[in-house]
C-alpha cells in the first residue's frame, strides 16, 4: 500500500493539481493542515483525502511526522501542494513490491516564473513508513530508525523515470513569504542553540 502525505496551509490555488496528479498512483492520501483559513481542507476532504485540522508551532519535522502517523501504508510518498508528480508512474507501484532501498530519491524539478526548468534536485520523497522519521525544524529531513541507522545503507535513487514538478519558485510572492518564513525559523533555532550553550558555561 502507497500513501501520499501532506502538510498544507492556505493551498486552495495549488493543491488540486497537486491531488490530480496522484489520481490512480496512491491508495491513499493523508493531509494534516496547520490552520488554513481558505477552501484548502474541503478541497481535500473532496478529493478523498483522509484530512487532521492540526496546527502550526514553526517545526516542519513535527508537522510532517503528524501527517507521517496518520497511515499504516507500508510506503509514503511526500509531496508538496505546489508539486506534481509526474513519469512513468504506472511502473512505481510494482517496484515498490520487490524488495528495494528504505528511502528512495527522485529528481526534484524547480520551475521557474516562465515554466522554465531552474534546477533539479535529488530528494527522499518515497519511503517504507516504518523505516523513517522526520528530523529538523527547517530544511527537515527523512532519516532512517533502527535497526535502519545508516542512511547510505537504505538509501537509492529510484530507477525510474518518475519525477516530482516544483511550482513554488514560479510565485514572486510565494518565494519571498517561504524566504522570510525560513529565514525567521532559522534565527529562532540560532538563539535556541546560543541560549543553550551560555547555559551550559
């Protein structure tokens, strides 16, 4: 069993194409919204996602976590309302049936303002449930659980022509909201840090 998993805020505009896109790949999809005020929680709730009104205390890691407990499917795939998952998608669900890597990488695709390819990326977007938890507050990672503690020993590239299509940099505004949003987090975790060392003199 494949699930999508999603943590979204206010993603009205993004977040159909974003669950179109998965129409027919996952078995399921788990939403956990930090607080939308628009029409994003019955967009979902529409689209047949299993939706949690949760909240938003400025730690990514937990967020995701939330949305990560919300299934038993033996595989998650991560994505973002303003992605796409796009390829040879039809091949994903019998790979996933063999015996591969705990955490698998996909090429990430950011998309600039004219639809123009600007990088991409590798990321850890599929992975087997049980094996991971989210670390970080910002710029949060899957790692590996024990008995899985060494990254490089559950971790592959999927050898597929499976990709994930990044819209959010084609967004001026949306592009200068996350920047401030994750430069804040950022300093917060940095007074954090600093706090606990004078502490510790």
């Amino acid at each position: 069993m494949l699930a999508a998993t999603l943590i979204v805020k206010d993603e009205a505009a993004t977040l159909p194409d974003c669950l179109a896109s998965l129409h027919g790949i996952v078995d399921e999809i788990v939403v956990y919204d930090t607080g939308s005020t628009d029409d994003t929680v019955t967009i979902a709730r529409t689209a047949g996602a299993r939706v949690i009104q949760g909240y938003w205390d400025n730690d990514f890691a937990r967020a995701r976590n939330a949305a990560l407990d919300l299934t038993r499917a033996d595989w998650i795939l991560v994505i973002d309302a303003d992605e796409r998952l796009t390829g040879d998608t039809t091949a994903l669900r019998a790979y996933l049936q063999g015996d591969p890597a705990a955490l698998l990488v996909l090429p990430v695709v950011n998309l600039g303002p004219e639809g123009q390819e600007l990088q991409t990326l590798p990321s850890h977007r599929i992975a087997r449930r049980a094996a991971v938890r989210w670390h970080g507050q910002v710029h949060e990672q899957l790692q590996p659980v024990a008995p899985h503690t060494a990254a490089a020993a559950v971790s592959a590239p999927l050898p597929l022509d499976v990709r994930v299509i990044h819209h959010g940099y084609a967004d001026a505004e949306r592009r200068r909201l996350k920047a401030e949003r994750n430069l804040a987090l950022a300093q917060a975790q940095l007074c954090l840090l600093y706090t606990s060392d004078a502490a510790d003199e």
